[in-house]
C-alpha cells in the first residue's frame, strides 16, 4: 500500500467488524446483516462472506446481497455456489 494511504479508508468496516464483535452488536442479527450489506457495497466480499458464515441464522437480505455483490464484479461460480448454500441452510426468512 502507498505511504500516506489510509488503511481505514480502503477498509471502512475492519473498524466496524471489531467494534461490532468486542461490543457484543454481533448477537444481534441487524449489526452482521449491516456489515455484510457495507462489505458487499465496498467490494469486499471475501469478508462479507466470512461475515455471513460467522451469523447463526443469516437473513434472505445477506444471502441475497453477497449472491448479488459475486455476480456484478463476474464471480458467478460463487454466485452460484452463495445461491446454493443459500438453499441448503435454509435462511431465517425463506
């Protein structure tokens, strides 16, 4: 990374993960969904995904926001892969 680049600029929810997790936001189901929406939104999606495994009942919205966020930068492989584990586990509101 270039000097005098800001780490939490290109990251934006590294802060947000930690803070989420030590304040114990991550029980509750809205604060992951959150981060997964703003990881999918900044490209980050290998987060977003690791978000998402991490949650014990992600909603429709996350599953279909990752799936989403792999097919528009050309991942369909995981699109199709999100889809179906989607399917396999049976998310809280299908």
């Amino acid at each position: 990374m270039p000097s005098g680049v800001n780490h939490a600029l290109l990251y934006p929810t590294s802060k947000l993960d930690s803070i989420a997790s030590v304040s114990r936001f991550d029980s509750d189901s809205f604060v992951p969904s959150s981060l997964v929406h703003i990881n999918v939104k900044c490209s980050q999606l290998n987060d977003a995904h690791k978000l998402l495994d991490g949650m014990s009942k992600p909603e429709v919205v996350s599953w279909i926001a990752l799936v989403s966020g792999y097919a528009r930068v050309g991942h369909e492989g995981e699109a199709k892969e999100g889809f179906e584990d989607m399917e396999k586990e049976g998310s809280s509101q299908m």
